[in-house]
C-alpha cells in the first residue's frame, strides 16, 4: 500500500508546484502585480507607522513595532491572498483554462493546491518584505518568531479559502473582483484594526471586532510579536483557517461540476 501511495503523493506535488510556478512565472512576466504588492505594504507601513508615532508620541522604530504585525496580515495579505485568488480564480474560467483542466492529466486537488501554493509564496515574501524594512529602521521584535510565521501562514490560509468562495461563488468576470472585494472587505479591515490600533475602539466595536477573523490575526500577530500570550485569538484563527480551506475546496469543486456542464 505505502509503494502506491508514495508515487501519488509525488505526481501530486509535482503537479502542485507545476500550477504555482505557471503562476507565478505570469506575474513576473506582468511585473505590475509584484511590484504593487511590494510598494502597497511599504506605504502603508511608513503611513501607519508615522500616525502612530505622532498620535501616541513614540520614536518612529517603536511605531513600526505597533504597526507592522497588523499592516502585514490586516491589509497585505488581504488584498494579495485574498483579492489574488479571487482575481485568478475569475481569470482562470474567463480564459477556459478550466476548460482545457478537463483535457489534461492534471488533477483538480493539484491544481487547487497550486493556486494556495502561489499565493502563499506571495503572502511569504510581503511578510518578509515588511519585517525587514522595519527592523531595519530600528524595531525590534521579541517575540516568537516560529510563532509568528504559524500565525502568517494561517492568516494566508485563511484568506485564500475566503478568495475561492467569493472567487467561485460570487464573482463571474474579472469586473467584479474589485466590487466584492471591497464590499466585503474594506468594512472587515477597518473593524479589525488594520488602519487604525484597536485599542481606540469603543467596547461596542470591540465586542463586534470579536467575530471579525482579521482582528484575530492582527491581534494574533500583534500581541505574539510583543512577547505576549495570544491562545485565544490564535485558536479562532486556526479554527477559521481550517474551515475556510475546506469550505473552499468544496466551491472550487462545485465550479468544477458547474464547468463541466457547460
């Protein structure tokens, strides 16, 4: 049985890194996606980070240590984990490369796990992007940082999950990608403290924050970077990652049905 399953496994990952390279290798023939994705987290980083620094009265480093965890996982990763997979999920059936899926050899779970592997690859590089600008100005971080990366790469999980439900449930063209991802998502940002710290909010916002999965990652990462425990927001985030992965791939593979039929 195992001499069966190691080769599956291995046609299985092939197949995955396949997808995630082609992806990959047609955004950096685009070149404006990657660099969008570097210069958004960077601006965002110097703007939150000179708000806070005069709002709370801190030197610019010790700002960059408040900003930087939910600058990271509130807003990079939202837009290119997130708003990436919904864009290439639409993408995909506009170009009938589903189409051409069910021709090939190629399994749908590779190619599922491929576009997770893409963006996650993204999601990595934006996190390291971010850190090293800011520790580089002086912040520091003493927090757990094996814990922290656990904590991106469920935030990306997370995000990728919620892209392939809109991206396959709710979006048909490639034109209402920016609509839902702003509807759905500006509202969620703002309340989970990625613009502004969630310290300001009034109980009533917080208690609504509560059931925001974006304030559990930036609360997450926050308070893991600072040292601090963090079990509570870190369980909800692992809870909501493995629910959304799931609920995921099952839109994917009733758009699979669906295409078929078509």
């Amino acid at each position: 049985m195992n001499h069966l399953m190691a080769p599956s496994i291995v046609r299985y990952w092939r197949e995955t890194i396949a997808v995630a390279q082609r992806i990959l290798l047609e955004l950096v023939r685009r070149q404006r996606s990657l660099i969008f994705w570097a210069i958004f987290p960077t601006l965002l980083l110097f703007l939150n980070g000179a708000i806070t620094a005069e709002r709370a009265q801190l030197e610019f480093a010790a700002a960059l240590e408040v900003v930087a965890p939910p600058t990271l996982v509130g807003a990079a990763l939202f837009f290119s984990c997130l708003g990436g997979s919904v864009a290439t999920v639409v993408a995909e059936r506009e170009q009938n490369t589903l189409k051409r899926l069910f021709l090939s050899p190629l399994r749908g779970v590779s190619y599922f796990l491929g576009i997770v592997v893409a963006h996650s690859a993204i999601g990595v590089g934006q996190a390291l992007l971010v850190f090293a600008i800011a520790l580089i100005l002086g912040a520091t971080f003493p927090g757990s940082w094996l814990l922290a990366m656990l904590i991106i790469l469920l935030s990306i999980l997370a995000y990728v999950g919620v892209g392939f439900i809109l991206g396959t449930q709710f979006a048909r063209r490639t034109e209402d990608v920016n609509a839902l991802v702003a509807a759905f998502g500006v509202p969620l940002l703002i309340l989970g403290g990625a613009f502004m710290p969630t310290s300001i909010f009034p109980d009533s916002l917080l208690q609504l924050a509560r059931f925001n999965p974006i304030f559990h990652m930036t609360e997450a990462l926050t308070l893991t970077m600072a040292n601090e425990p963090a079990d509570e927001h870190i369980g909800f985030l692992s809870m909501f990652a493995f629910a959304m992965v799931i609920t995921g791939w099952l839109s994917y593979r009733r758009m699979l049905h669906l295409e078929r039929r078509l």
